[in-house]
C-alpha cells in the first residue's frame, strides 16, 4: 500500500510544481511535457514487462527492485542539475515504477485469501482517495515553503524516507510468490511494445515546437507499423510456447475489449486535463502552487466519496448505468467549468471553480473505482494477472497520449511570442479550448461504456464460454 501511494502522490504531486520547475530550471515547454509524459511513457511502456518479471523472478524481489530504484531515481531527480537530468531521472522514476506497481495486486492476490481480499481492495481504494488529495497539496505546501531554499526539489525528496522504509518493511513482511507454471521473458514483445510507444509519443510532443516536421507524421504512421508487427509476432509466440507478453486472446472478450478501449480514451482525457487546469492557474491567472493545490481539494474529496459510493451502494444496484452516468456527469462538470472561466475571466475566483470542480470529480469518481471490475467480470481467472497488467498499461498510455496532445489542444492555440499582458487571457482562451476537447472525449467514452457488461458480475467462471474450444484446450494443454 506504501507503494501504491508513492506512485499515486507522485504522479499528481509533480503537476502543482510544473511553474516553479520551468521558472528556477529554466525548462522548455516540451521539457515541461516530457517530466510527466517521460514517467508516463516509461511506467506504461513496462507495466506488462514488470508483471511477468514478477511471475518468473519472484514478486517479492520485483517489488524491492521497484522500491529501491524508485527512491533512488526520486533522489535524482530532486538533486537534478539542469532540466535534461530531471526529464531522465523521471523516466527512470517511471521504468521502475513499472517494476513495483505491478506486485502490489500480485502480492495481495498470493497472499490474501478470496474472502479477505475484499476488506485489503477496499483499503486499496482509500489509498487511492488519499493520494489524490494529499499529492496536489503536498506539492504546493512544499513548493510554497521553499524548504532551505531548495524552491521544487523537496517534491521528490520526499520520496526517500518513505521509500527506504517501504523497503526494509517489504523486505521483513511481504512473502515470496511466484507462478506457479514456468514462463519465459518475451523480449521481442516488450521491444516492439517499447519502440511503438516512442514512435507515436515523440513525434506528438515535440511537434508543434519543431514545426510539424515530415519525419513525425512517418513516425507516428510507422507506429502502426509497429503495433501490427506486434500483433503478428504474439500471434505466433502464443502458438508456439504460450509465453506471449500480450495474451491476445482476452480480446475475444467482448467486456475486455471495449474496458481496454474506455480506459485508453479515459486516459487521454485525464492526460490533458491535468496538465492544462495546472498551467491555466498557475501560468494563466498568476496563482500561487498553495492556492492552486487548494482550489483542487474539492475536486479530490468529490472523486473519493463518488468512488467510496458508486463501489459500495450504486453499481451492485445499477451496474454499467453508473460508469456512464459518470462520464456524462464529468463531460457536465467540464461544460460549467468553461462556462464560468467564460464568464469570469481572469478575474475567476477559487470558490467559483468550486462547482465544476465537484461536478467533474464525482463523475470521475463514479467511473474510476467500479471500472476495473467491469474490464475484468467476464475474464478467465487464468488470466486475470495478464488482463489487469494490460489494463493499468492501456490506461497509462492513454495519460501519456493526452499529455503528448497537450502541444496540439492547448499550446497550439497560445501564440509563440506574448507580450506579459497577452499571456493570461491566451492561456484562459487555450483552457477552453482544451477542455472542449476534454467534453467531447468524455461523450466518446459514454459510447464505449455501452459494450461493457451491464452489471460488474462477479461470475467468472462463466465467462470461459466467451474462449473458443480450442482456446480453452490450449490453455489446458499448457
């Protein structure tokens, strides 16, 4: 749980510093980007990698290897000495988040009996809860504070005494685990996996600042190249040792295959709206990281009772009606929110945000929590470890993809040379901009949601009919 919140924290910690990071490091706008989206390239690019390590290596020892290059990484970033060692340091910061993340289900699935499991997912999405609203705080208490004049760093220092203690206490309590049927690394996959990823990500991030060149539209077309090449090559792998680093065979799964394609889009729209809502406060309307981190508290405490709610009360009596009554109800939330920056201006105040604040983290709440279940209720058992690594990295590349994005709905409207007077209502105007765009994606996942299974059923074993026969032999045979 100590992992799974310093990933949490750390994701939404770094947003609330971005201002302060491109002010005392001098960064670049696409350097700005490549802080977030180079972690999140690098966690989703080796979430599917980190879990199958697990299962061949041992989950115990992935999950120390994660931690303990996790802090170390987070200790480069915080003595950074220019913005290219920070952009590295955080890629590495998302490579071995990649190894830990993974475990955490993994080691709790080994070690929990089913009917206990219950009460540690529950915690698990108090976790959740508590990293979304303590990351934004914490990053602007300790940007505000500026402790020993370090200005952003203490935003991953932070990291070492809860990791160093992470360790030693996984170390002495977590038991070893591994799968029970000997697997084998597929490194083609994971350097088709790897490749794919940059192809289409690079070229999105660094577009608009290198004018759009000829090579970035090839590289993104080569991309699917790429994602073909991978599909062919697990094809074959499966057939032949039944160690594939994708298991394309969950795609036959109607729930699977339309969750996969919810969490993607859902990940595209929360990609940009974190990073644009972080830019528009801070860059925008000249607000301090404190003022911002606070203006955001009740987007967090709406997104933790919405998620405690739909979990616990709303899906077993509705089913699929609540994920999407929460995409409509966060597109809502959105449409007010540009409604009233509209109408306000530069002038807006925090408690005006308040409203579609609220709005949009219950419908986020309502879709979060319940969504994994949805994805997961007509799953195999056999195969739940393979779909929940897929999940976390479709979701992650979505993230990654909407921050890559950000260049074309938000920096693309603001203009390269601003006066200091045209930069606030450029950055107002470009936040609109953004957020319809985050409207329109919010609509696109509603229309996704209607393939999801109608309730989150708890029946897995009857989801095998879903695999053709010889599918299920397969299996057996292995």
């Amino acid at each position: 749980m100590t992992a799974a919140f310093m990933d949490l924290v750390d994701v939404t910690i770094v947003n609330i510093a971005i201002p302060s990071i491109q002010r005392d490091a001098g960064a670049s706008f696409s350097q700005i980007q490549w802080i977030t989206a180079g972690y999140a390239l690098a966690f989703a690019a080796g979430l599917i990698t980190g879990g199958r390590l697990g299962d061949i290596h041992g989950r115990k020892r992935l999950f120390l290897v994660g931690i303990g290059g996790f802090t170390l990484a987070s200790a480069l970033c915080g003595f950074a000495a220019n913005p290219e060692m920070l952009v590295a340091s955080r890629i590495l910061q998302g490579g071995m988040a990649a190894m830990m993340v993974p475990q955490v289900l993994s080691i709790v699935h080994a070690t929990f009996p089913a009917h206990e499991r219950g009460k540690v997912f529950g915690l698990f999405g108090a976790i959740v809860g508590l990293g979304a609203v303590s990351g934004p705080l914490l990053g602007a208490l300790l940007t505000e504070w500026n402790l020993f004049g370090l200005e952003w760093r203490p935003i991953f220092l932070i990291n070492l005494p809860v990791g160093i203690a992470a360790f030693f206490l996984g170390s002495r309590f977590i038991t070893e685990s591994k799968a029970p049927r000997a697997l084998k690394l597929d490194l083609v996959g994971v350097a088709l996996v790897t490749l794919g990823l940059l192809m289409l990500l690079y070229p999105l991030t660094r577009g608009r600042e290198l004018g759009w060149p000829l090579w970035g539209h090839a590289s993104m077309a080569g991309a699917l190249v790429v994602f073909a090449a991978l599909v062919a090559y697990e094809k074959r792998k499966a057939a032949r040792d039944g160690s594939p680093l994708v298991e394309l065979s969950l795609f036959r799964v109607k729930s699977f295959a339309a969750g996969i394609a919810v969490q993607t889009v859902f990940g595209v729209a929360l990609g940009v709206f974190f990073l644009v809502w972080t830019l528009y406060m801070q860059v925008g309307l000249g607000w301090s990281p404190l003022r911002a981190g606070l203006t955001g508290v009740p987007f967090s405490i709406a997104v933790s009772t919405a998620a405690g709610m739909s979990v616990q009360k709303l899906v077993p009596r509705f089913g699929r009606k609540v994920l999407q009554a929460g995409a409509l109800v966060m597109a809502a939330g959105v449409l007010l929110y540009i409604w009233e920056s509209e109408r306000y201006g530069l002038r807006i105040a925090s408690w005006q945000m308040a409203l579609p604040l609220v709005v949009m983290g219950a419908g986020m709440g309502l879709i979060v929590a319940p969504l994994t279940d949805a994805v997961l209720s007509e799953v195999p058992r056999e195969h739940s470890g393979s779909a929940s690594g897929l999940i976390n990295t479709v979701q992650q590349m979505g993230n990654a993809l909407g921050l890559g994005l950000v260049s074309v709905v938000f920096f693309g409207v603001i203009g390269d040379r601003l006066t200091p007077a045209e930069v606030g209502p450029a950055f107002v105007h470009a936040f609109q901009h953004a957020l319809g765009w985050v409207a329109a994606v919010m609509g696109l996942v509603f229309v996704l949601m209607s393939a999801l299974p109608k309730r989150s059923a708890q029946h897995v074993e009857g989801a095998e009919d879903q695999f053709p026969a010889k599918e299920r032999e397969r299996e057996l045979v292995a």
